[in-house]
C-alpha cells in the first residue's frame, strides 16, 4: 500500500473502515445521559478515548477533563488546539458541536487533592458518574520514585475522589498489559500482588534514592503491577481494569 501526504492517522481510518456504533448500539445507549471525567486525555489512548465518545456517543452530556495548569494558554486555548488535531478530523466534520461538550479542569494528579480548587471538586462529586482514569507516567527510565508518585499515589487520589461522587456508576482504570516483570508468561487474569503498595509508597518518601532504585528493573511495570490488587479492588465493586496495550 502506498501512502500520500495525507496524514497516517486519517489514512488508516479509511483502511480499516471504522463502523459507526452511535445508532442501535448498546454502549452508546449506556452513555446516553452520563457525565465523564478524564485523566491523561493528552496522551495517546487518552485521546483515542476522546475522539470515540465525541463520536460515537453523541448523548454523552459532559466530558471533564483533567490537565495541569499551563503558563500563556487558558483551558479553551488547549481545547482549541487538540480540536484541531489530525486525529479528530471526523468529529470537526461530522459532529461539529461535539466539543463543546468538553470542559478542561485544572490540576495535577501528583497534587495533594488531585490540584483542583474547591468549586471544581465539589462540581465533579457532584455530577461525574463516569470516570476513566489513564494519568500516568510511562517512562521505562523513570525513577522509582516519579513513577510512585504518579502512579501510585495518583491513582490513591483519583480514588478518594471517587468515593466522593454520589452519581457515580462506573470506574474505568486505564493501565499497561504486562506489567508483571517476574513472570515469563502472562495469562489473561488478574494476578495477586504480593506488595502493599501503601508501604512502597511510604518507602518513597523516606528511602534513599539508590535503594528505590535497586528494588525492580521496570518502574512502570512495578507501580502498574502493584496498583490494581493492591489499590483499586481495595474500593468497592464500580471498578473496571482496562489494559489497552504492552511494552
């Protein structure tokens, strides 16, 4: 196959012949009515998340989004700017009015109370009663420590709000597939964590930084690993893991 100019994203759409579920579609009917709260919607399955709610889901009443505080740019600036990416194109054109079903929310996931303000906390117990959560670092080289606080205690934040929305019907974590480093050969279950990821956490904030970083050879598999088992079942039963891709 031979490709143009046009942009690749576009281009595999058209090859793959993507099905338009919004009509007779049971997930679309699902999402009739909800509002949705997104972390990590500036990354790449955050964003293919976006695009495939703004499209398919036209009954989707809100969608907030989580990002951090920029310097120059305000919330509709950054929202004007991802609309205009390649990726949304059949939204620009086919549900022109869909992104005004977006709202960007300050904050940070690294921030004691996930960085929001009060007003945009009490709003999001308020309405949310879906959450997807994909913030996290990826890097195979960060430090341990990064990672932890990222992953780890980021996900513990997302999860005292969430105890807090009295609408909330469903939690979606987003995490990485293969996050076990001491296997050889994964299966498609769950595996038991044999880490308390509130002591690792704990370690972070005291241990040496050469020790945190002899204790695995992938942070990002170790804080996946650890975060499920260990914190997300800990919450009730409106939890959903979703691992989406591998290293």
């Amino acid at each position: 196959m031979v490709y143009t100019n046009v942009p690749l994203a576009l281009q595999l759409r058209e090859d793959t012949a993507m099905v338009d579920i919004s009509e007779g579609s049971k997930i679309a009917e699902f999402y009739k009515g909800q509002t949705l709260f997104i972390t990590g919607a500036s990354g790449f399955m955050g964003k293919v998340l976006l695009e495939k709610i703004l499209y398919a889901c036209p009954g989707v009443v809100r969608i907030y989004i989580l990002v951090r505080p920029k310097r120059g740019k305000s919330p509709q600036t950054r929202l004007e700017e991802m609309a205009k990416l390649p990726l949304f194109h059949r939204v620009r054109k086919e549900r022109p009015h869909a992104f005004e079903k977006v709202v960007l929310v300050n904050g940070d996931v690294t921030m004691e109370d996930l960085g929001l303000s009060s007003k945009d906390r009490t709003l999001l117990e308020k309405e949310v009663t879906v959450v997807f959560h994909g913030a996290a670092t990826l890097r195979l080289e960060a430090i341990l420590k990064d990672a932890v606080e990222m992953n780890l205690n980021g996900t513990w934040r997302m999860l005292q709000l969430c105890k807090k929305m009295s609408r909330l019907k469903v939690l979606v974590h987003l995490s990485t597939a293969f996050c076990h480093c001491d296997y050889e050969e994964l299966e498609e279950k769950m595996y038991p964590c044999s880490v308390n990821p509130h002591d690792v956490m704990r370690c972070c904030q005291w241990m040496d930084p050469a020790m945190l970083e002899s204790i695995t050879p992938s942070t990002v598999r170790f804080t996946a690993w650890s975060q499920y088992p260990g914190l997300v079942l800990a919450h009730g039963n409106r939890r959903r893991k979703v691992k989406p891709g591998s290293f």
